[in-house]
C-alpha cells in the first residue's frame, strides 16, 4: 500500500481487511465478501478495488499512480493464497471480475469469469481438472463473456456459431457438446472477435485482468446502468468497485454445481429457505433461465452434507446480518463455497411479513421493523387483486408466481412494444426471458409473464424491486415476437390481446379478469402501522366529510378529524333544493329560511362524525367554494327555460329565469379567486351563523348522550387579520346565542386556514384572532405558482421533462417557494402565539417527502384523505431519528 491511501482490500484466506460497513468502498458484494470472512465462512479467496479507483478512473482516464504497484501486490497474495499463478500454463490461477456498487444494482453490470485462461493453460487446466471438456467449456465462456463485455462483440454473434456446431452434433443444450464440438466453438468465437473486435482475444492473463477491470469502471457509465441509476434516484458518482475473485467451479463433474438462494421466501416471506440449484454448472447459468435447475431442497438429498452445511451458514449469515440474505454459491468437487450475500430483495408481502416475524423472533426491535416498510411497499399491499367473487375463470396456463399481485392488460411481445403503450391500456409484456436491456418495457408493464426462468431469474427479481406482479416459468407459453404471437397451449393470441395474471399463484388467464381492491386486512402490515403510530411524533388526522369517512378514519387509527368540507353535505340529492332556494333568495329573511330548512340537516351529519370521533379533534371548515357551484349547468336551465315556454307555464318560466338571473350574478371570470371562502361569510353573514349553530347544538347534543365533541370551527380563505377579527366576532355572537338558547354551553376553538400568500405573510397578525391553524396546501400552490390545479395538467409535464420543475408542486410540496411561505408564517406565529397548533390539510399531507418536510419545519399535525392515512403514518414514523432504511427491492422512484 503506498502512502495513506489504501486502493484494494483482501477477502477469504483468514485476510482480515475491510468489513460489512465499508460497502461505500468495497461495494455491496465487496463488503459481504469481507463480512463472511471475519465470520468464517468459506469463501474464494481475492481482492475488491475500491470505489474510490472507479471514480478516480472516470474522472481523470487512467488509474491512480501508485494503484499498479498495490495491485501487483494483491495479486501476488492471492497467487500464494490458492497456490496457483496467473498465466502458469501448467496450473493457471483463474478469477471472476465483477463489478459490485454500494447499492445493488440488478443485472446492470456483467460478469466475467475464468479471467486468465489462455490457449496455452487450457491443458494445464485441464491437467490440474481431470477434464478436458472442462477445460475447453470454460475457455469458450470466457471468450463468450469477455467478448460481449470487454470487446462489445454482439452476443448473437456466440449464440450464432454455438447454435450452428449445436445442429451439427445434433446436441439440445451446450453441455451436451462433444469435445470436438468445443474446440470448434472456439475457432468459432476467435473468429467472431476478431471479425468484430479488429483484435484478437488477448493471451496473457495480465492483459486479460487489466482489460476487465478497466470495462467494469466503464460499464459504470453505460446507458442501462445510468437509466436504473435515475429511476431509483441511484447518486451518479458513486462509482463501482471491483472484485477479482479466485474462481471455483461448478461445471467440473456432477459432485459440483451452482447455487442461488434466499433464507427466506422472499416472494411471501415464509420462514424457509427457499432457492435453486443447477449441478455441473457455472454463473450465469443458473439465472440465465436456459436449463430449469432444481430447487435447493432437493440438495437435501442428493448431497445431505452441502445441504446441511449450507443451512447452517445462511442462518449465520441471517442472524449476523439481521436481515434476509440473497445468497449465491458454488460447490466444487464436494466442498462448499459461498460466493455472495447480501439483503434480499422482497416483495411487499414478504417484507411486511418477514419484518414482524424478526420483531417477533427479537431478531430486531419493532422501530426497526417500521423503518424497513417503504411507502411503496404499504401502496403495493393496498393494491389491487384479481376479483374472483363471480367465480375462478379457465386457468389458461400456470407458471411460478416470482412476485405477487394481479395484472390485466393487453400483450406487448416486446419491451419496445410495451414501452411503447406507456399511455394507453395497461400492458402485460409477455417474453420467453428477459434481460438488463429490456427495463424500459418492464418499466412500462403492468405485470410480466415470461416462459422460461425461475424465482430468481432476472424478470422476477426486478419485478419485485419494481412492485410488479410477474410470472416465470409458464412452460406452456410460446412467444414469437416475430410475427407477434403468443400460444398458450392451444390457444393463439396477438399483442394487444387481454390477459389477467393472477401472479400470487402463478395462474394466467384469457381476457379481462375483474381486480379488486388488495389485502386492507393484512396482519402484518396493521402490526407495523401501530408500531408506526405509537413511534410517531406528530399525529396524523384524516380528511372525512361523512359519518362513514369518519368512520373508515378511526378503524385505521386517524388521530382526529384534519378537515371536513362542508360543502360536500350540501350537495346531497334532497338538500340541494334547499341549498338552491337559499341562493336564489331576493332577500335576507328568505335566505334565512332556506338556511333554517338545512340546519337540522347539517347538525345530523355534525352529530354523527362527533359520535364517531369522540375524544379526538373535529376540524370543521365554514363553506369555502363559490356559490354557483351549487346551481345546475347552464344548458339545463336554458332547456328547461325553452321547455317552460314551449308549455306556456308561467311559473315554470319564472323559476327558470330567476335562476338565469342569480347564475349571470354569481358567474365569475375566475371564481377560484373569487366569490369564496371567508368571502361569503362577510357577504351572507347568515351561511356562517347557521354552520355555528349547527355544529354547536350538535356538540352539545352528543354531549348529553355522553360522547366527548371537540369542535373547531376553521374559516377558509382567509387573506387579512380583519377579516378574521370580523368572523371570529361573527362565530362567538352565533355561538353565545346557542348557549343562552340552550343554558349549557361548550367548549370549541375557532382557527383558519392558511391558504393565500398573503395570509402566510401576514400570519403573524391573523394568529392573534385565532387558536389553531391549517395550511391549504392546494390552494396555497395554486394561487403562490398561480397555476390553476384543474388546468395545469396541460404544461406541468413539459415543465417536468425539461426539469424545470423537479416534481408536481400539487403531489410533493414545493419546499422553495410554497415551503418558504409556511416557514416564515410558522415562524411568526410561534413568536406571537407559542401555544398555536398548526396543521397541513391538503393533498400534501399524504405525501412522504412532504410530511418529512412539514415535521422538520415544525407543524403539529398533518390531516390526508383515510385512503392515503397508512402511507402517511407510516412516512410520519419515519422522520424520527432512526430513519427509513434501504431495504432491496423496496426503493422506488425518486422525485427528481
Ligand atoms: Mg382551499
């Protein structure tokens, strides 16, 4: 090592270098590799070159100075470690180069194995292996790998001459080539590359390691990688490290193979251990999904003692690392080695299961738990599944259910096909395997279907990072994406074709299967959102209009009512006349008697939701939209005007010209800025007058009946401290007047919305009048960006595309402009009023990043529809101090 910096760490041979937590350095298989020999587990011995190089490499062409000589030292530790040297012909060390970022990053780099393998040592290994044939496979999969990778030989050209020599010896698969065959395969990729290369295969073992490591550093840059990297808000300078790794091999005889496996079920999250086996092979043949390997049960019997030895050392592993590891391994000649581990990715179910078995076990602490659950994963419980209520349709085909969930959607045969329908019908991209470069399809689809592959093939493992239902392993399913066809058994269908998979059992279906809503019900997931809710500093509240949305709130445990509309009562079918009576009222007595007509309605609907929510905070706002809402459309009144005429009904015709009359006098040019809010309240002080009395009587009437209201009347729209000082005078006339009417009285808060810009400046003043308040989030980004939210669908995606804006200011708050408004009202507020409890009631207070943001700048509770209150308690624990924690399979896309 020169000087204080230090380029590469050792693994396996009892080399103490490096540990779990340097996975920034050494990557994520790189500081597994370490982690398993600290523990003992036998691994290959080799060497990980830090992170650090790679972005070195990327910044300035060309390694660090003194890297080579630190290098050559590694290299030479690792020759005495296997007793075998790079380039000996008569015993040639060979390794695997792998690239290995901090996060993983599913099939976005390659592999290369047998790196040092040359014409001339193919007989010192073969020599040293007892096989020929051996000898010979591994040089042809090291030409295959090196090829495609390091010299961008295009792989068809391989499968080409493998498929040509396969015909002539009449073999199915490649492990049935003869020897001749191999050495013809050989000539063959030596052609291909040096055909397509311009160079030949290089045939020293130096060239070959140097050649791999610098591919790797560059492969850092290639476009699938950068395309994973910004779907899941993956930082661009990372960089990988790479591991070279003293190869052992699988493919030597039938007492060896390769293995990959899960110490869970990570699919349903079943404590078992559950993974695949493939006997005489090597790497990527078991993932690949070209000969179906055998589950790693069947180990047990076949080689009892691997089997048991290998338990042992996933449950260390499970144990040591907390957390469900994704394994791979080799057996060579009867012994065992493990080649990787590192956290499983999971489906949604299975990490909800999985994350409450450990809290159960004490494997980890419930807070834990909570932070290991992503929004997503709460969404992807929550989201729908086939509706087989009206009886289980023809099961078309089956396959392995790789990732759970439902999807009905038309066929795309190609990742370009189904990338292309990103807009239209929902897609199922339908193929006999995928691979890294179909992402854009995957991405795209509602749900995948391929023919080959297995629980652990690429298409099942980015399915469950991605949350996509998938089905692998559908044997009867036939795709040619050619002529765009897909056979299921017998059947024939096109793209565009409808078909449902049911992915949490692996059955396909023919057309449109019904989905319903998911699994509201889960165990698990009610387990972590209690923990969640008894770890969250703030109170989440629901946004409920009725009894029943009231109702729904309090089974998911909402903290109180954050804002009822009371608007939405007064578009009931049987008030509505009343309503429109009130509005067409000539004077004020008549306008009262309308109101009279709707209070006994509307103190029903108060009594209700304080029955439901008894003991816990109502927040009722005053009638905020403009008035005309409430009137019919236009055409309808001119036709019925037309109709009234056309039968000479005098009174008909008057009602209708009335009503023409009040809609030309309450039509606005801009009514979101308009006749609205508090604005009605000064206008028809009677509206509010007649709220009060509602809410109030309400309050004291489920008081007698021995429920606990806690009303709070909010005021919406509010702009000025006047016209808060007005309204509050207004609300404590109409509520004394209740009280002396009753002779009982009840306590009740009165607060505003913050809503406009001018109201969060000058919210230092308003906050005098008031004792809560809330922030309208929707409206306060309408009028801060003015962009109308009902019309700002038609530029807020070019803003998006040109990253002018960085995410929808109506889903996640925009921090800078609207964000800074709510601070410096906060901030005034808490000067004049320490004791003010402030709120968030829009649209934002569902919303992850948003509750991060709002919890940091002081609110004391968020109000979101009951839909979204899961997603919201869950996001609300996760701003305490143990934050969330990346768990695979779990990230979803960023915001930027
Ligand atoms: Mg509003």
């Amino acid at each position: 090592m020169a000087g204080e910096r230090k380029y590469i760490y050792r693994f396996g041979n009892h080399a103490l270098d490096g540990d779990a937590s340097m996975s920034a350095e050494l990557g994520g298989k790189g500081a597994g590799l370490a982690e398993m020999t600290l523990l003992g587990i036998p691994v290959p011995p080799g060497i990980t070159i830090s992170t650090g190089v790679c972005r070195f490499y990327l910044e300035h062409g060309a390694f660090p100075t003194d890297f080579e000589e630190e290098l050559g030292a590694s290299l030479a530790w690792l020759e005495d470690s296997v007793g075998r040297k790079f380039g000996d012909p008569r015993n040639p060390l060979l390794a695997s180069v792998r690239s290995g970022a901090a996060i993983s990053m599913p099939g976005m780099m390659d592999t290369i194995l047998n790196v040092g393998l040359t014409r001339e040592s193919i007989h010192g290994l073969a020599a040293q292996s007892g096989s020929l044939r051996f000898a010979l496979d591994s040089y042809r999969r090291l030409l295959q790998m090196f090829g495609a990778v390091v010299l961008e030989v295009p792989k068809k050209e391989f499968d080409n001459v493998l498929e040509t020599i396969r015909a002539d010896e009449a073999a199915l698969r490649d492990s049935e080539l003869s020897e001749a065959g191999l050495q013809s395969v050989i000539e063959g990729f030596h052609q291909a590359i040096e055909r397509c290369a311009q160079t030949s295969f290089p045939q020293t073992a130096v060239q070959q390691l140097s050649m791999a490591v610098h591919a790797v550093f560059k492969s850092w840059r290639n476009e699938r990688a950068q395309y994973y990297r910004r779907l899941n808000g993956i930082p661009d300078d990372l960089g990988t490290a790479v591991t070279v790794q003293a190869m052992v091999f699988g493919n030597v005889d039938q007492r060896s193979g390769t293995g990959v496996g899960f110490t869970r079920n990570p699919s349903t999250g079943e404590n078992s251990i559950l993974g695949e086996y493939l006997a005489n092979a090597q790497g990527e043949d078991i993932v690949a999904g070209t000969r179906t390997p055998m589950p790693i049960s069947e180990l047990a019997e076949s080689m009892p003692e691997i089997y048991e030895e290998l338990f042992a050392i996933t449950g260390t592993l499970e144990r040591h690392f907390r957390d469900v590891q994704d394994f791979e391994f080799t057996v060579e000649k009867g012994k065992l080695f493990l080649l990787q581990t590192r956290a499983a990715k999971r489906s949604a179910l299975a990490a909800v299961r999985i994350a409450v078995e450990m809290v159960e076990t004490g494997l980890i602490s419930s807070s834990e738990a909570v932070a290991r659950i992503s929004p997503a994963t709460i969404n992807e419980i929550l989201a729908p599944q086939l509706d087989f209520s009206q009886g289980v349709p023809e099961v078309l085909a089956r396959g392995l259910p790789a990732s759970p969930g439902a999807a009905v959607g038309r066929i795309a045969l190609t990742a370009v096909a189904a990338a292309g329908a990103l807009h239209g019908d929902p897609v199922i991209l339908v193929s006999q395997e995928t691979t890294a470069d179909d992402i854009h399809g995957i991405v795209a689809a509602a749900g995948l279907l391929t023919a080959c592959g297995g629980v652990t093939s690429h298409a099942a493992v980015v399915a469950r990072g991605m949350g996509k239902c998938c089905i692998t392993a559908a044997k009867d399913i036939f795709v040619d994406s050619d002529i765009g066809v897909l056979r299921i058994g017998e059947a024939v269908f096109h793209e565009g074709d409808w078909l449902s998979l049911d992915a949490s059992s692996g059955r396909i279906f023919a057309g449109k299967v019904p989905l319903r809503a998911a699994d509201g019900e889960n165990a698990g997931l009610r387990s972590i959102l209690r923990w969640a809710i008894d770890q969250s500093p703030l109170a989440v509240r629901a946004n409920a209009d009725t009894p029943e949305d009231a109702s729904a709130a309090r089974a998911r445990d909402a903290r109180g009512i954050g804002l009822c509309r009371t608007e939405h009562m007064f578009f009931a079918l049987e008030r509505l006349p009343h309503v429109r009576a009130m509005i067409l009222a000539r004077n004020t007595p008549e306008r009262k008697r309308s109101l009279n007509e709707l209070l006994p309605m509307q103190q029903q609907d108060f009594e209700g939701l304080f029955r439901e929510m008894s003991s816990l905070p109502v927040t009722i706002r005053l009638l905020d939209p403009p008035l005309h809402e409430f009137l019919p459309p236009r055409k309808d009144v001119d036709a019925e005007l037309l109709l009234a005429r056309s039968e000479n009904d005098a009174g008909a015709i008057q009602r209708a010209e009335l009503f023409l009359e009040r809609m030309q006098a309450l039509s606005e040019t801009n009514p979101m800025m308009g006749h609205r809010g508090c604005r009605l309240s000064i206008t028809y002080p009677e509206i509010l007058e007649m709220q009060v009395r509602a809410i109030l009587q309400a309050a004291l009437k489920v008081a007698a009946e021995g429920f606990v209201p806690l009303p709070e009347i909010m005021v919406p729209f509010v702009a000025s401290a006047e016209e808060m000082q007005c309204l509050r005078r207004l609300i404590d006339e109409a509520a004394n007047e209740v009280f002396a009417n009753h002779g009982e009285s009840i306590d009740y808060s009165i607060g505003t919305m913050i809503e406009l810009p001018r109201a969060a400046v000058c919210a230092g003043a308003i906050v005098e009048h008031v004792s809560f308040v809330s922030f309208g989030t929707n409206d306060l980004t309408q009028m801060t960006f003015g962009f109308s939210r009902d019309d700002a669908g038609k530029y807020i995606d070019a803003y998006l595309n040109q990253g002018i804006l960085k995410s929808d200011p109506f889903a996640t708050i925009d921090r800078g402009g609207v964000g800074g408004l709510m601070e410096l009202a906060i901030r005034q507020m808490r000067a004049r009023k320490p004791e003010i409890k402030i709120g968030v009631c829009g649209e934002h207070g569902g919303d992850p990043a948003s509750i991060e943001f709002f919890v940091s700048i002081g609110v004391d509770y968020v109000s979101c529809s009951p839909a979204r209150l899961p997603v919201a308690q869950l996001a609300m624990a996760q701003t305490q101090p143990l934050r969330r924690i990346a768990v695979p399979g779990q990230e979803h896309v960023s915001q930027c």
